[in-house]
C-alpha cells in the first residue's frame, strides 16, 4: 500500500458516549480481573504454606480407603 491509499482509509470512531461505555467495561473488567489475580495470589501462599506444613510433619493428613 502506498502513502495515499494509508491516509486516504476513514475509520470510523465512536462517539464520546459510547467511548465512555466502553472505558467503564474495560475498568469493571479490569477490576473484576485483579480481585482474581489477587484471590490466586493468597490461595497460592495457602497451599505453599500447607505443603509445607505437611511435607515437614507438622500437621497430619487423614487418609480414609
């Protein structure tokens, strides 16, 4: 593609109404998606803590057959 062909493309916007919609689901989905990074975060240190836990005796793990 030429220069002129490049400049010459109308791309159409949305208007500043639909922009702001469109801002405030990126926000609540980013804030959605670092909640959960954080939920994992804390589970991860859950089960680090409790393998460790179990790995070096200190708490005992029922197995039921």
């Amino acid at each position: 593609m030429t220069q002129s062909i490049i400049y010459s493309i109308v791309i159409p916007l949305p208007t500043i109404m639909e922009q702001q919609k469109i801002i405030d689901i990126l926000s609540t989905v980013d804030q959605k998606l670092q909640l959960l990074r954080e939920r994992k975060e804390r589970f991860t240190r859950l089960k680090k803590g409790l393998m460790n836990a179990i790995l070096t005796g200190k708490r005992r793990v029922n197995i039921w057959k």
